[in-house]
C-alpha cells in the first residue's frame, strides 16, 4: 500500500441536487488533504450537470470522473434512493486502491482520508468506520460510531475500504434497505479485519427525502 495511493470517493446525485453537490460536497472532497484523490459521481441523466461538473475549478490532487445511469434510481414520490445501485456503479468504475462513499449533500473533513488510509495500513485492515456527526434540520442532532460496528451506529459518509474488501462484498443493487450495514456485514462475515476511527471524520445532513430520511438508532 502507498503512501500515495489513489483514493476514489463515490457519490450519487440526481437533477435537482446541484446546489447541495456543488456548496458543499464536492468542495469538501476537493480539499481533503489525501495527496491523490478521485471523485466519481454517479448520476441520474442530467443533460446540464456534466458541464456544471467540469466548468469546475481543478485542485492539485484531486480529480473528477462522471457517470450517468440509463434509468433512474431513485423513487419519484419519495426522491429517496433505491438500493445502492449508483454506490456500486462507482466501485466498478472507480480505480482507487482505497474507496470512501459520500451523499451529495454530505461532507467530509480534510483529514476524512488521510485518518481512515493510515488506520488501515497500521492495522493491516480491509475496510474502517470512523464517527460522523448527524446534522438534521440544519442543526447539529448528534454523532454516531462505535466499536461495534452494529446497525445504526455507524453512516456510510464513515465508511472507507480497501479495493479488494468489494471482491469479498459490494453494495447491494437490489433496492435492499440499510445497504451501508450491509456492506460491513459481510466484510465481518468474510473474515476480513475492519479498524474503527475514534475521530470524527465527516457530517451526514439529514436531507435525502427532504428531511425525512432514516436517523441512526441512537445517540453517543
């Protein structure tokens, strides 16, 4: 593993989202202090974002790829996600040694993969989960992660892994609920070693179904 090696941070979008994309998660990726970081976003089709994406500003280290899905993943009533369909759209298009996954309207702080990469390497794991504060209603509501890897206390905006952890498991395409849980579930079941950030290392805003999204089980 080196100490340069490429980081891929997936993030699915759809129209309509562009403020919350361009204000503040691409930003926050673009200033990760990881030296090599490549962001692949997934969209539905969306004519104007492709050129919105790449009219934007290029930062040392950091590069853009985007994708657009044939068909639409996400409910038309609810506008909330389908399965995780675009997050493993992005692990098979992405060519990072490290992956890290982020909603459009999340964000990460500078050290998100720098924290997550060297835990890692030092552990000799396949895959981490780091604390993340919970924004809801445009406020701080409070923050998850915990050692025990169990439903509800960790987010998926906490999670990185190594590329060979998706050869074990990937993220359901399925339309499967809590596919972030999923995932971590099966990389335990397959025996491979996870480490656990004790840092906070990025914000979940609690915006997928205008405000209406799933909240963790529990505070910390």
């Amino acid at each position: 593993m080196s100490d340069i090696a490429l980081v891929s941070i997936i993030t699915p979008t759809f129209p309509g989202r562009e403020a919350e994309l361009f204000n503040r998660c691409i930003p926050s990726v673009a200033a990760l202090d990881w030296p090599n970081i490549e962001h692949v976003i997934i969209s539905d089709p969306n004519p104007d974002l492709a050129a919105k994406l790449y009219g934007q500003p290029a930062a040392p280290g950091y590069r853009l790829r985007f994708a657009e899905l044939n068909t639409t993943w996400r409910n038309p009533t609810t506008e909330a996600s389908i399965g995780a369909i675009p997050w493993y759209v992005g692990t098979m298009l992405g060519q990072g040694e490290f992956f890290g996954f982020l909603g459009d309207d999340d964000e990460l702080r500078p050290d998100h993969a720098t924290l997550h990469v060297n835990a890692m390497i030092e552990a000799e794991a396949h895959w981490s989960v780091s604390k993340i504060d919970f924004w809801v209603g445009g406020e701080p509501w409070t923050t998850i992660g915990d050692p025990s890897f169990e439903l509800g206390h960790f987010d998926a905006t906490g999670i990185m892994c190594h590329r060979d952890a998706l050869s074990a498991a990937n993220w359901t395409a399925n339309g499967e609920n809590a596919a972030d849980y999923r995932l971590v579930r099966d990389w335990r079941s397959a025996g491979l070693r996870g480490v656990f950030v004790d840092q906070v290392t990025g914000t979940h805003h609690d915006g997928w179904a205008a405000g209406k999204s799933g909240r963790p089980d529990r505070q910390t």
